[in-house]
C-alpha cells in the first residue's frame, strides 16, 4: 500500500471521528458556569408596615410583615423576630399611635396596645379638648352615628327643669361637632369589624376649652340627643379644617361674658339660665 493511500485512509477515519464527536455535541459546546451569591452580611427578621396606617387604625391581620434587616443596623427600638416571635399575632389589636406607612419599621413607641392610656389624647388635635356625654341610642340616629362624622348637640329642657318651668323647648346648642368615639369604637368600621354600634350610650366628642364648659353646664339642665349631618356640607374641606360653632346666645363677647337675652340665676352657687319670654 502506497504512503499516499495510507494519509487518505487516516484523514478518513479522523473526519469520521470528528463527525462523529460533532454529531453528540462533545466538540463545540459550551460549559455553563453556575454562579452563587455568597452573602456575607448576617441578616435578620424585624416588624414593617404591609400598607399605610393612619393615626388610630387597627394593627389586625395583613397590616404587619417581617422583612429581612442587616443585622448590624438594626436598633434596640425595632421588634425582631428573634425577640418576638408572636409579634403579628400580639399586636393584632393594637392602634397607630401615629401615621405609619408601607415598608417603615415598626417601634413600640409607634403604637398602643389595649388598656393603656395615651390613645385618645394622642389623636386630639393640639387645643381641642374631648367630652363624653351619655345619648341614648333613639337620640342618635339610631346608631348610626360613627367615629368622624359630624353632629349637632341639641337641649331638650322637660317642665320641671332648670330654666323651663312650663313647657318643653329643644334648642342646638353646637353645630358642626366632630365625633371622636361612640362608646370605645375609634374609627369608623374597615373590613371585617362591624358597621355600626349597636349601644350607643355614650359619645366622645371633640371641642374647644370653652365649648366643653357650655356643653357640661347646659347638660345637667335637660337631655341632650345629637343629629346627624350630611357629609355634603362639609363643602370638601378636610375634618381637621371644621370647627364646631356655638350657638349665638352661648357665645362670648369680647368682655368674656355670654351673649344671650337670658336671665341668669345663682342658687347655692350654682348658675342657671332661664329664657326671657
């Protein structure tokens, strides 16, 4: 056999071979790189907000989330779950004690948890002042009176009373007042919590220094009821730009005396008003 025949024969099977390897894929391919993210920072679980909360809203279910921290920038306020493993569960009936919002830490600072005082003064603008008065369910709209909604705050004096001797006379004593609370209901309803309150006796409502006055001196002088109003004459203004206006004979000149044609009547100290007839 001549070289020449025996080179041929050699570069046959070599092609043969390399089609072969070709053919399965061996020659050619790429290997793949598997890249792992090594992470050298120690982190750590702690208490965020899942959603905006207003000032007063209720912690339940959904509204807390853990969320991964970097261990070495957590502070002593935040909640982790290390220290708290319960904490979802153990705040779920707690309120903003201020507005928290999506994805902000949680502090213990930040809320209030049932029982303890420093909700309702924590949600009383600066200079207002909050009154509980007893009404009756039948004199508040039939319960359906929530928290926000404004009132007006009517006397009803019965013969015998202080100031109407003979027959009865209802008169508004304020308007446009700002219901904080309807017996302990802070907020209006949200999903899954009831509508409306079933009895509601008593009513926590906002005032100014001197309006508290009038209201608790005209209360042991008749039976107040409160009367709804309509949402549309708020005019669009924001609850925080609503002032409640006493009615003008309660009113005060600039002498700090009441304006009003009534007669007044001190009696053991004690002063009542009597309507000029």
């Amino acid at each position: 056999m001549s070289k020449m025949r025996i080179i041929m024969f050699a570069l046959a099977i070599g092609s043969a071979v390399v089609a072969g390897l070709l053919a399965k894929g061996v020659i050619g391919k790429k290997q793949e790189v598997k890249l792992e993210e090594v992470n050298t920072v120690k982190m750590t679980e702690v208490l965020v907000a899942a959603k905006d909360l207003l000032m007063g809203d209720k912690l339940a279910s959904g509204t807390l989330v853990w969320k991964s921290w970097p261990a070495d920038g957590v502070l002593p306020t935040m909640i982790t779950k290390d220290a708290k493993p319960d904490a979802t569960q153990e705040y779920a009936s707690a309120r903003a004690r201020l507005p928290i919002y999506q994805g902000e830490t949680i502090f213990d600072k930040k809320i209030l948890l049932p029982g303890k005082g420093g909700f309702m003064s924590s949600i009383l603008p600066k200079g207002m002042r909050a009154l509980s008065i007893a009404i009756p369910t039948r004199l508040s709209a039939g319960g359906f009176i929530l928290p926000d909604d404004r009132v007006d705050v009517i006397l009803t004096r019965k013969p015998g009373q202080a100031g109407n001797t003979q027959t009865v006379k209802s008169e508004t004593v304020i308007t446009n007042v700002r219901v904080l609370a309807v017996n302990q209901v802070f907020r209006q309803a949200s999903e899954g919590d009831s509508v409306t309150v079933e009895k509601g006796e008593t009513a926590t409502i906002e005032l100014t220094p001197h309006q508290t006055e009038i209201l608790a001196m005209v209360e042991s002088s008749g039976e107040l009821s409160l009367a709804l109003r309509s949402i549309a004459e708020n005019d669009g203004k924001k609850i925080e730009e609503i002032v409640p206006v006493l009615a003008e004979k309660y009113q005060e000149d600039g002498r700090g005396k009441r304006v009003s044609n009534d007669t007044l009547y001190v009696r053991y100290g004690v002063e009542s008003y009597a309507s000029v007839k």
